[in-house]
C-alpha cells in the first residue's frame, strides 16, 4: 500500500491521459459513426460500399495490429517519403494523434454500425408527420432524427465507449504514458505488481460506474418523448 | 472565420513545434524501457533511474548532450528506434545475430551470461536431456529465446512480456524455471527472503556468442557510424575517468564490464 501511495501522483496522471485519449477517441469515433452511417443509409451506390468495406474490414482486424502499423508503419511511409522526394527530413508522427487517430477509427466502424441500427428502429410515421409539416431536411434532422436517433444508439454507444475506454490501454506500445503503462511499469519497478493492478482495477471500475450514470441521464433526456407501444 | 483561422495556425504552429523538438542541437534521445530493475526502474515521482539510465546519463555527458529519455514497451523499442523517434536504445539489450540484422550496436558496455534459476528442490539440468518437457519461461524477443531453442529445444518454453511476470509464474509454481540474465536474476533473489530462500540459478553462468552475443550495448541505427565513434569513445572515456567503476559498485558491489 506504501508503494500505492507513494506512485499516487503518477497513477492521477496516467488516469488523465486514459481518459483525454478515450473522450477525444470518443467525439471523433462519434462523428466518424454519423458519417459513415449518413453514407450506409443515405449514400449513392459508391459511397455506401465504401462504408460498407471500411465497417467489415476495421471490425476483424485487431485493434494491436492495427495500432502497430499506423504508428510505426506510417513514421517509416513518411520518412522514406521524405527523403525520396527530399521535402523534409523528419516529421514526427505524434504518438497521442496516432493513438487518438487508430481509436477513432476502429470505434468510428461500431458507431457507424450503432447509428445505422438506431435510424432503422425510428418509426416511418416520423418522418411522414416531418414532411407533411414541411420541415426542411436539416430541420428533420435536428428536431426529429436526431434526437430519436441518440435515444435509440445511445445502450450501444455506452456499449462502445466502455470498450473503448479499455481499448486506450494498448497505446502504452506507442510509448503514451496511460494509467495501464504507468501502473504496470511501477508495479515491475517496485517488485509489488499486484497492488497497482488491483489499484488500475479500481480506478477503471471508477470510470465505468461515473460513465454509466451519464449515460442514464443521457438516455433520459433522449427518450423523453418516445411513445409508449403496446 | 478569424476563430477558425487562428485555430488553424495554432495547430500548424503546434506541428512545425513538434517536428522541430525532436531534432534539437545537443540532445541525444534515449529509449528505455522500465520495469526491469535495477537497470531501468521507474521512480515515484515520474523520474527514471537504474543502472541503464544513470549510464546514459555518463555517455550524455561526455558526449556534451543531454539525454532526453522515451520510455517505452520492450516489444515497441526497436521498431521506434526504426522510426527514429529516437536515436539510441540504452536498455540492457543483448548484442545478438538476430537484432544485428536490424540495428547497430556500440561495443559492450556490460557483460552478463545467462543463468536457469528453479526451485532449489527441482533436481534437473541445465542442458537438452534435463530440461525435457520442463516449462520454462523467457522474456519474449530476447536472447534466451534463442538459447532455448538451440540449448534445451524440448523444454515446454513459455514467453513472457517481461521477466517480472516470468518470476510471477515461476513463484506461482505455472513454470519449472526461468531462463534470465545473471546480475537482474540475482537482484531478483535478493529482493525477498522468500525467492532466495526457495530459488537458485541451478546452472552456472550460460554463454553463446549467437544467442546471447557479446554482451549489452547501446543500439543505433544502422549507417550511423559517426554517432556509433561518438558513443564507443563516450564509453572508453566513463572507463578510464572511473565514473563508471563508482556506478557499477554503487549497484552491484562490483565491476559488471567484463564479467
């Protein structure tokens, strides 16, 4: 416990990038999620194959994997790039905007399939009673789709933040210092690696617990106006 | 439009920012990779120490740099040094074949063989016959990998992240024994009562020029020969002005150049 207290400063920091990586992760994958369910419902032809491709493919291939190659492969694209056409020497590629770039792109593939499920539960009649009221396309979306759409998404959006919440663990491999690198390390370095696995438990479970009480109050505000079905 | 603008040029600012850090004058760019004590330790504060990071302090030093350290995942350090997010590796690394085929190394500022530490009850060899069906646990990507696979090829070998966790197992009663470098292996036993109480090395010291090499050196990349003069001087200057006797009996009681 002695070590807990001691390392109590860098746990804290850790815990900040954890959660800096997966609310950031979190407002791209979304805005990815509408997107590319915008292109899978609405899209011509092209576009909704494209999407189609880029949700089966990002979901079957590992996280790790993918991670890997986007940091370390794509350094090594820009270095080579750089010297074959000799317009810059060395451009780091930052380990936090690959981290947050890899995450959102693997959890913008679930969004999108979420967004597309929820758009699919809305009633027809929604949309109906909008247009015969004579609202303009981006009025429906604000006052009618859009509200109904998050109160159907939002168990599965929960669903994903709390996967990717746990997903941000994989970027200490980038060198980012999250609550699982520092923890783990302090725990190799001071002999006493159970306790602070036990303490980044307790501290996701934390996470986790604050995380679903937003998320009921979210689901609250977007269902308000659903009508009850019999 | 201007909020937009500004915010534009703050991020490009941020970018020239960050491209431009990493190459800066008199700065020379370690990785290490804590959570192998005593070489690479991470300290309650966020700081670093160990034998490795107090070394790279002498090379800086006498190289008129400062070190600017990465920490790092073993199984990401050399592919970052690859893609030069840095420019040498100071992390107890075996100069071996394999890796030499990737990387550079300077020459070896320790040496350290290899020892098979087990239960002091365990009764069998360190060689092909006595280690038959015997799990044994390595930290994967390392030498003893290779050891294994020429030495004891039908021993069970079960690969670890780290050593740490191989000695969690080997405690744990999961393996027979743990293949490991002698100096770390012993700090391990004498880091509990318990450990050295119910464990011992039951080999004497393993070597084998093509798995484990020479010994540990700095690693670079390679057609860096101008940094590799640098540091092999750096590391004859840290023998001869004594700074590197002083840190060597400050952690070990003795002098782990030439073993």
């Amino acid at each position: 416990m002695a070590d807990l207290w001691e390392y109590r400063w860098l746990l804290l920091q850790g815990t900040g990038m954890t959660l800096l990586l997966g609310i950031t992760g979190l407002v791209l994958s979304l805005l990815i999620g509408l997107a590319g369910s915008a292109a899978r419902i609405g899209g011509g032809p092209i576009a909704r194959r494209i999407a189609g491709g880029y949700t089966t493919f990002v979901r079957s291939v590992p996280d790790l994997c993918m991670m890997l190659l986007l940091f370390f492969g794509g350094q090594t694209l820009m270095n080579k790039l750089g010297a074959w056409t000799g317009w810059w020497e060395y451009v780091e590629v930052n380990a936090f905007a690959a981290g947050v770039i890899t995450i959102a792109f693997i959890f913008g593939a679930y969004m999108t399939e979420s967004f597309r499920g929820a758009y699919t539960s809305i009633p027809k009649g929604q949309f109906e009673a909008a247009q015969s009221l004579g609202l303009t396309r981006s009025q429906m979306f604000r006052h009618v789709t859009f509200p109904q759409l998050m109160g159907y998404a939002l168990p599965s959006i929960g669903v994903n933040w709390m996967v990717l919440l746990k997903t941000t663990a994989l970027v200490s491999v980038l060198g980012l210092h999250d609550l699982v690198f520092f923890g783990v390390s302090a725990g190799r370095s001071t002999r006493n690696p159970f306790a602070f696995l036990i303490a980044i438990m307790v501290i996701y479970l934390i996470l986790t617990a604050l995380s679903d009480l937003v998320l009921r109050a979210l689901e609250r505000r977007y269902t308000k106006g659903r009508m009850l079905r019999t | 439009m201007l909020n937009r603008r500004s915010l534009f040029a703050s991020a490009a600012a941020l970018m020239v920012a960050l491209g431009a850090q990493a190459q800066a004058e008199g700065v020379l760019r370690v990785a290490i990779s804590t959570g192998y004590p005593p070489f690479d330790v991470l300290n309650a504060d966020g700081s670093y120490g160990g034998f490795d990071v107090e070394f790279a302090n002498l090379i800086c030093e006498r190289m008129n740099k400062t070190c600017e350290f990465t920490d790092i995942e073993w199984d990401g350090i050399i592919p970052g040094l690859l893609a030069n997010k840095y420019d040498v590796i100071i992390a107890s690394m075996g100069i071996n074949e394999e890796r030499m085929k990737q990387v550079d190394f300077s020459e070896p500022y320790y040496k350290g063989p290899s020892a098979l530490i087990a239960k002091k009850d365990a009764g069998f060899t360190a060689d092909e016959a006595g280690t038959e069906g015997k799990a044994i646990g390595v930290q994967r990507a390392t030498a003893h990998e290779c050891y294994i696979g020429k030495h004891m090829a039908k021993a069970d070998m079960r690969q670890y992240a780290t050593s740490e966790e191989a000695y969690l197992d080997l405690q744990a009663g999961r393996i027979d024994a743990v293949l490991v470098d002698t100096i770390p292996g012993e700090e391990w036993l004498k880091s509990d009562p318990a450990n050295a109480e119910a464990f011992a090395p039951i080999s004497a010291d393993l070597y084998d020029m093509e798995c484990f090499g020479v010994g540990q050196g700095i690693a670079l990349r390679k057609g860096e020969d101008e940094l590799k003069a640098e540091l092999n001087a750096a590391i004859l200057k840290t023998r001869e002005d004594g700074s590197y006797l002083e840190l060597s009996n400050r952690y070990f009681g003795r002098d782990i150049y030439d073993f």
